[in-house]
C-alpha cells in the first residue's frame, strides 16, 4: 500500500498540465487511497485485533455493534478504494483537457 501511495503521488506529480483535469483526477485518487488507508489501520484493524483475543466465554455483550462498526467502515472503505481506482483510471484514459 505505501508503495501504491507513492507510485500514484509521483504520477500525479509528473502530469504535465497541473491545471487539468487528469492532474485533478490523479490527486483525488491518492488522497482516496490515503482515506481507504487510514480506515484500515484506524478502525478496523484495531477491531480485528480485539476480536482475535475473545473467546466463547469472554465475548463482549456489544460484540454486535462492534460488528456493524466494522461493517460500516469496510463498506467506506470499499468504496473509497473503487473511487481511488476510477479516478486514477480517469486520469489515464483522459489525460489531456478539451481546451
């Protein structure tokens, strides 16, 4: 992931045109990525590592909520992680502007 981070920083700075739209496109991917990032390390890991120590007789009463906490950010960044990759493909594909 960091080195994905940082191949997409450097395409992004190596766009010829900063004005246009793939310059957007490429700096929306990466600051996408870097929330998708942030998601992973600051909420659902920490929940996976507490659901790593629980057994049948230690599980916590709110474990459900726990649940759908993860549920809810790995959907986030499910989502982040796909806008990422459509913006960078965008920029790609599109990399000049029209004018």
């Amino acid at each position: 992931m960091p080195a994905c981070i940082l191949f997409m920083l450097l395409s992004a700075w190596l766009c010829p045109e900063k004005k246009s739209p793939a310059f957007y496109f490429s700096v929306a991917a990466c600051l996408l990525v870097i929330v998708a990032l942030l998601i992973t390390l600051l909420v659902e890991v920490p929940i996976d590592n507490q659901i790593k120590t629980w057994t049948a007789e230690t599980i916590p009463s709110n474990w459900g909520a726990m649940r759908e906490r993860w549920q809810c950010f790995h959907t986030t960044r499910t989502f982040a992680s796909l806008a990422s990759f459509g913006s960078l493909a965008i920029a790609i594909i599109f990399p000049k502007s029209k004018n």
